[in-house]
C-alpha cells in the first residue's frame, strides 16, 4: 500500500474517498492492460500478480477476476507460462514476442482514451475557474 | 445444435435443447459424464462463432484434454478450458470461495467472448467441497442457477453419484431447478458390463425416458439403441 499512499500524499485538492472509487473503477474495467503493463515488467503468477495490484492502487482483484486474463491471453499467444524457480508447480507469466506488440497496442488505446477523457475533464475544469 | 453433437442422440430427442437451459449430467465415476459434457460443448461452439467454456475443477487441463483425444472427441478452438489448478495451488491457505470464483471466472470470460453460449462445470461436487461454509449453499446454487439462466448460457453441470444410487439422489434441490438431468450408467447382463445414457428429464422438449447404449467409436461418443 506504501506506493498508493505515496499518490495520496502528492496531492489532497480532491475527495480520497472518491478517488479510490474511481481508481477502483478504472483498475477493474482495464484489468487486462494492467496486468500485461505488470507482467511485462516483471514476470510473475497469479496471486503474486493480485498482491502486485493490490499494493500499487490498493484495490483488491480476486482470483476469479485475474486468473481468466491470464488463461485468455496465453490461448491468444500474447503471454507464456513456466515453472517458477523457486515451486516447480507454481506458472509463472511473461509476455512473448508477439505479446509485446499486443502490450503495446493495448498500453496504446488506453493511454489514449483516459488522455481524450483528460482533455475534456481538465479543460471543463479550468473552463468554470 | 446440440442433440446432432453425438452420433444417434437425435433418436432420443425430438428437438434441440432449449438455448439457456441447465442440465445435469449425472452418474457414477467411469461412466463418461467429463466426456458428455466436453463432446456437446465442443459440439456447440464448433460453427466458430459462439465460445463455450470448460471449467474443471477435477482434473487438469492438460489431462483432460489429453483423455478427449484417446477417446476421439473432437476439441473447438472457441472452448476455452478453465483448470483451477493454479488457483489451488497458489491459494491453498486462503481458502477462496468457488462458488463465488467461478461466477467470476464466467463473467470474466463473457466480458472477452460476448457471444459466449455454453458452460460446463466438472464438476458440481467439487464446487460444493470448495464452496465456503457461509449461508445457505441451497439459496446460494439456486442464485447461481438464476445467474446461469440470466446470461443466457445452455450449462452442463456434471454430477457424480454413488455407483448404487436410487431415487434419493433425485431429491436434491439442483435436480428441481435443473431443466434437464442426463444420467449415464452401467448395467450388466450376462457377464457383460455396457455403458447406457438416458435422459430422465428435458423440459420443453420430447424425449425417449428409455435407456440407450452409449459407446466409444473411433470417432468419439456414439449412441446406440434402447437397452431394452
């Protein structure tokens, strides 16, 4: 939780409450381009990747949420599994060759709707100031 | 269509089952009941545009499917395969909910594939094992069933049943709410041990209440006539 309360301590002009519910909102809907921009940097398994979530923006995925991402987008060839060193039977994730393109457009789109959304939000804000 | 997915299932149903209905899949270990579910789900989903998905909470992935090839039932790129595998052995301390994983895991993939049509749960025992011991599990599979019936998938929930069992067994709750139980058995006559299949209950579509024989071919699950 340390790098979420380091966001909070950045800024206090809005509601926390608030923020967290959107953040939560976000996180949700945009799981897949979450944890791809996760596994990309560091492979890892499932429940390391829902503690990786959890600590970064404090919300909590549950298994039924995280482990289908995974399973989707390993049938589609974006992501691999392997052993891990440590636990032969635990899968750890990374993203293959032809999955970095898919990260990339993903990242892409994302990136690009929330700046659209931020655009208008922020210029409709300065707009009443 | 699901009642041409197996080769003589059409002389036991006059007409397709209904899109969303539940049906059990019932009987003892050994009597074909992963190999059903997978065969009609793969069936469903084999025109390439619909997706089904396969959650098995018994055996895994690579197992399974490597049983569904011995056996020659045919795999459709659009059945996805869940195995909780993973999530058993990354989270055997926590304990998580299944009932409560797999309407996630189901939601999760109706989110990717929109024109998911079928599921197939192997098996309902498993997930009342790993359900967690809060609240009523009757209320609780009746609100799954409800959830099943409102995404609008046709489900297949695989039952295991002791070898012996009578009517009892078709006492329980999700034999009331289901709108079909397949059985599949054994019997035995003159020292020879057959495989049978009989559907003890299809709503909304005719059906022969007889017991067909059931064998494996070369080309997966065949049925063939009444066993009487």
């Amino acid at each position: 939780m340390e790098r979420l309360e380091e966001n909070l301590e950045c800024s206090t002009d809005f509601d926390e409450e608030e923020y967290r519910a959107i953040l939560d909102r976000i996180i949700r809907a945009n799981r897949d381009v979450v944890v791809l921009s996760i596994v990309e940097e560091t492979p890892m398994c499932g429940i390391d990747l829902i503690k990786e979530i959890f600590f970064r923006y404090g919300v909590y995925l549950s298994q039924g949420l995280v482990y289908p991402i995974l399973y989707t987008l390993e049938e589609d060839g974006a992501l691999k599994a392997r052993a891990t060193k440590g636990n032969m039977r635990v899968k750890e994730y990374f993203v293959t060759q032809e999955g970095k393109e898919v990260v990339h457009k993903k990242k892409g789109a994302f990136i690009k709707a929330l700046e659209d959304v931020l655009i208008f939000v922020k210029g409709d804000a300065r707009d009443k100031e | 269509m699901i009642r041409s997915s197996i080769k003589g299932f059409e002389s036991i149903l006059a007409s397709d089952i209904p899109k969303g209905s539940i049906v059990l899949i019932t009987g003892a270990e050994g009597t074909l009941k992963s190999s059903l579910a997978f065969c009609l789900a793969s069936s469903y989903v084999s025109d390439g545009e619909a997706h089904g998905l396969y959650a098995t909470l018994e055996q895994g992935k690579e197992s399974h499917m490597r049983n569904m090839s011995y056996l020659g039932i045919k795999e459709s790129g659009n059945l996805h395969v869940f195995d909780y595998r993973d999530i058993f052995i990354e989270w055997q301390d926590a304990e998580p909910d299944m009932l409560k994983v797999t309407e996630e895991v189901i939601a999760s993939y109706k989110e990717k594939y929109k024109d998911l049509r079928v599921f197939v749960l192997d098996s309902l025992n498993a997930l009342y094992t790993l359900s967690s011991g809060d609240g009523d599990l009757r209320k609780s599979m009746y609100y799954f069933f409800s959830r099943l019936r409102d995404l609008g998938l046709t489900s297949f929930l695989v039952v295991e049943t002791p070898p012996l069992q009578g009517d009892s067994e078709h006492d329980k709750a999700e034999y009331f709410l289901a709108d079909g139980v397949i059985e599949l058995g054994t019997l035995e006559s003159a020292g020879n041990i057959s495989r049978y299949i009989q559907v003890r209950k299809m709503r909304a579509t005719k059906h022969d209440i007889g017991k067909h024989k059931l064998v494996i071919g070369q080309d997966g699950l065949s049925i063939l006539g009444s066993m009487y």
